[in-house]
C-alpha cells in the first residue's frame, strides 16, 4: 500500500471526486447507494438513521447504521477506487450489488465535497476522511485518504450498550 507521510495513497487525481459524483443524476440516487451499503449482507445492519445535524456551524448529512463495523484495511479499501471484493453468500435475500468498488465514493460526493467516517469493528475504532476541501487545500496531485485506527478496551461495548439502556 504505497503512502504519503504514513497517509495511504489513492492513485486517482483529486478533481476525479467530482465528476465522479456526477454518475447520479438525482440526489437521490446517491442516497439510495448509501442506504444500499448498510443493508448488504456483510454489513448485517438491522437500523439506519439519515439525520441532517449543524456541526460546527455547517450542516451535514449524518448517515448512521448498527452494522458490523469495518477494520482499517476494509476502510481504506471502501474509501478507495477499484476494490472489489465481493463475498459469496449463502440464502441471503438481499445480494450485494458491489462492495467498495465505486458506490460509497459516487454517492457520499454527490450529496457534499467531504465524507468523514466513523467505524467500529470488534476491537478496533477508525475513521477515514475523504474530502475534496481537504485535497484543494493542500494542493494535492492525488487522492489522500488520511485513516486513523484505535484499539477499544475490551469492555468497551458493553458500557455502549448499557449507556444507550440508560
């Protein structure tokens, strides 16, 4: 996986983010991509929750689901272009129509010019910034996907889920 400063390192040049986006004509469809990616089989997300939040004075678009959570590889693969890896599923009813191919990308730069991701995976915690604010600001020639990890004591879900009883 080639990087920058430690960074990992799309070879895709940053104004491609865009017209990317333009594949969904309707903002909705872009919307449907998303929703598509928290009711496939692997994500096993039982609720999704679209609310629009100000933060920091911005109003954003908050997509949250229950699913499985992504471990840092799965991440960058997802906030990458070209991967694909489909898994083969037995007696699902939904099949998944790609995985981390071009869907998440398309439809998250549809509807804003920055996507920040939080995910949570068994033990491990990471967040994935694919932002063209971010790669106008810093000049960049490529596409950067700054990924942080972070390993979660081992109680940690428990007290989540106490505190949403709570």
């Amino acid at each position: 996986m080639a990087s920058v400063a430690g960074i990992p390192q799309s070879k895709v040049n940053p104004k491609f983010l865009h017209s990317n986006s333009t594949s969904h004509v309707w903002v909705f469809g872009a919307v449907a991509e998303l929703i598509d990616n928290a009711y496939d089989p692997d994500v096993n997300a039982s609720q999704l929750f679209i609310d629009k939040q100000d933060i920091g004075g911005k109003e954003c678009l908050v997509f949250q689901d229950n699913g499985n959570g992504m471990d840092k590889e799965h991440l960058y693969s997802m906030l990458s272009f070209g991967f694909c890896e489909k898994d083969q599923f037995q007696k699902v009813t939904h099949l998944p129509i790609g995985k981390y191919g071009n869907g998440f990308k398309s439809g998250s730069m549809r509807l804003g010019k920055d996507a920040l991701v939080f995910t949570r995976h068994k033990k491990t915690a990471g967040v994935g910034f694919l932002s063209q604010t971010y790669l106008e600001a810093i000049k960049a020639d490529s596409v950067v996907v700054p990924i942080l990890k972070y390993s979660l004591p081992d109680n940690i879900l428990f007290k989540i889920l106490h505190n949403m009883d709570n």
